[in-house]
C-alpha cells in the first residue's frame, strides 16, 4: 500500500514491500522538496524493518495487516519527528532494523536523555511550530511518537516532561480537544519561549549518563552555525566585513573574533574540528597565497574536507583571492572570483544559500 501526503511543506511518499530473499517486511517514507534549482529532490529518506519472525514481539500485531499497517505507522511517526523536530541532514537515508530482542538504528546512538533535553528538543519545535504557522498553531500537534521511536525512549517519559511543563506554565492544550498530551497535542506559550533562550548556548551535562548533551542553536535547524570562515589572517579584514553582514542578516556565523568568550580555555584544535567537521551548515574558504601556508588553516580545511566526503549537497564553498592551488580543492568546483565580483556580491550570495537550505528545511 502506497500512501502520499503533506506534512509542513514537504511531499511525504509512502510504500511497503516484503523481502522474500532476506525474510524481511521493509517500510519506506521518503519527503520531497525542491531543491535551489526548483528540481524535485529527496530530503529525507527514513525505513524500517523488521524480521518476520520478530515482527508480532516488536509492533504487537500477529494479522499481517496489522502489522503492516504498525509497520506503517512507526515509519511515517519517525519522518514527521524528523521534520518537526529537525532531526535530519538534508540528503541522509535512515534505517532502523527491528530484531531479536533488540533495535539497531544506524543513524541514532541510544542514550539515556536527561528530561532538560527533551524540554529543549520539545519547546524548540514548538517554536518552529508556531513561527511558521502563527494564525493557527494551536491547532497543530507535534509528532512525539515519532520523537519517541526515534531515541528508542518510551513515549510515557516526553508526555511525563510535557505534564510538567505544562503545570509551568510552559505550553498549553492545543484548542483541538480530541487530541491529548500523548498525540501532541499542546503549543508554547510566552513563558515557555523565555524559559527556552534560557537553555540555549549552553552544554547540558546529563546527571542520567555519562554523554554530554550539546544543545544546538541556530536559524536553520541541526547546525550550531549557520556558516563557519575559514581564512588566512592576512585577509582578515575583507572576511571581516562579510561575517558582519551575514550576521547581521541573522545568521550565525562562525568567526574567530566572535567566539573569543567561548574559546578561552578551550582545546582549540579539537573545537575547530567539530565546528569545520560538524557543527556548521556550511564553511566558506577564503583561498589566498596566505592560507595554504597556515598550520590553523590547513587542520580547518581537513576537517571541512572530511565533511564533504559525507555530504550529498556542496559544503565547502571557496572563493578565491588569487589562482594559488589548494591541496584537494578541484579546479572543476564552482568558486566565487573576488578579483572580479565585490564583497556584496558575495554576501547576497552566501545569504541567498542559507535561505534557500532554509525554505528547504520548511524553518524546521
């Protein structure tokens, strides 16, 4: 059975199929957007499936239907999660496989998360929520079966975090009284988005294991940053400009001299590689006879480089200050010549890549 629908403005396609050969029942959903281009793209790609012979122990069914139907269920729950909650990077297929007396899931690590976390995760896509729809989001429910499912957490535990923010003062019923607390059926109220900046820009230490929770924070969704610099202190001033301009369109940006707070007392070669590796949307290399002879940013340029491998849309964006050649930087890849075009140009460019990857993302 093939279903298809919207769902925050994305195209969410549905369909099944056994697998004879591997014993296998496999669900699909796959959300579609349009790309910069205005081309049809895959966003996201979530499956599951389940052994046969597992299949009544895990989704509590023995009619095939049923199963089907469950099997059905907790794949579309996870898609919609992954929306509402901006749980994705654009482009990524997940797979969770249900089996004997276990779940693997290769896109998610199960940890034990500290109830400040949900209440983060929580309040943020409500936010999102009720940013995007500001005339009617206290009639929308948040998917947080799918939140659920996705961290391998029981669904008793968020609706236990929502009862209490909810006695805070934090969010509300939604007007639409069939819907309960375990449908999502609640918004944010002022206080709730006060208590929210409140946990923004801090690392939240989890007194119910020994992760580290990071809490991300930015206008696009997953990314702590919305874009990280990368260049040669020679050319500092010109780079300079630009990261002032793109934050003061509201992005965050990632720029030594804003983070010198943050820094201080850091390890800086492991914290420059999670950001270039990890923590931002994109990098932009400012490429110069300056920077292929820095030793901060050859390990910047690594670090980026290791992400692009991994990614389906471009990450490094270059532009250029002269023809030096940068060590795994292909002559073919598109670049921004700033001996020919100004530094607006290049913001009305960079600005113009967020936004769009924004749109894509449906402010989620």
């Amino acid at each position: 059975m093939n279903e298809q629908f919207e769902y925050r403005g994305y195209r969410i396609m549905c369909f099944q199929k056994s697998e004879d050969h591997d014993n296998m029942l496999c669900s699909w959903a796959k959300a579609y957007v349009r790309d910069e281009f205005n081309v049809v793209v895959v966003a996201i790609c979530e499956k599951t499936q389940v052994a046969k012979m597992f299949a009544s122990s895990h989704l509590g069914a023995t009619d095939e239907n049923e199963i089907w139907k469950k099997l059905r269920f907790r794949t579309i729950a996870k898609i919609k999660a992954r929306i509402d909650f901006a749980l994705f990077d654009f482009g990524k297929e997940y797979v969770e496989v249900l089996q004997r007396g276990q779940i693997q899931d290769n896109s998610e690590q199960s940890i034990s998360i500290p109830n400040v976390r949900i209440e983060y995760d929580i309040l943020s896509a409500l936010k999102r929520i009720r940013e995007k729809y500001p005339d009617k989001y206290k009639l929308e429910c948040l998917e947080i079966a799918g939140y659920a499912y996705i961290n391998q957490m029981d669904l008793t535990k968020i609706v236990f975090a929502v009862d209490l923010m909810l006695e805070r003062g934090l969010v509300d019923h939604n007007t639409v009284e069939q819907f309960g607390l375990a449908d999502g059926g609640f918004y944010i109220k002022a206080n709730g988005l006060d208590y929210l900046e409140k946990l923004k820009n801090k690392s939240i230490n989890s007194t119910e294991s020994k992760n580290t929770v990071d809490i991300p924070r930015n206008s696009i969704g997953i990314y702590e940053y919305d874009v990280a610099l990368s260049f040669a202190g020679e050319d500092r001033e010109y780079v300079e400009d630009i990261a002032d301009q793109i934050k003061t369109a509201g992005f965050k940006v990632f720029y030594d001299k804003y983070e010198e707070v943050e820094l201080w007392g850091q390890d800086l070669y492991q914290k420059f590689h999670e950001v270039f590796s990890k923590r931002a949307r994109f990098c932009v290399i400012f490429v110069s006879k300056h920077y292929v002879h820095k030793g901060w940013t050859k390990h910047e340029l690594g670090s980026a480089q290791e992400r692009a491998l991994k990614e389906k849309i471009a990450y490094i964006l270059p532009v250029r200050f002269d023809d030096t050649e940068v060590p795994g930087l292909l002559n073919t890849v598109g670049y921004f010549d700033a001996r020919l075009k100004n530094r607006n140009d290049l913001v009305k460019l960079i600005l113009a890549k967020l936004n769009t990857i924004s749109k894509l993302s449906s402010e989620t």
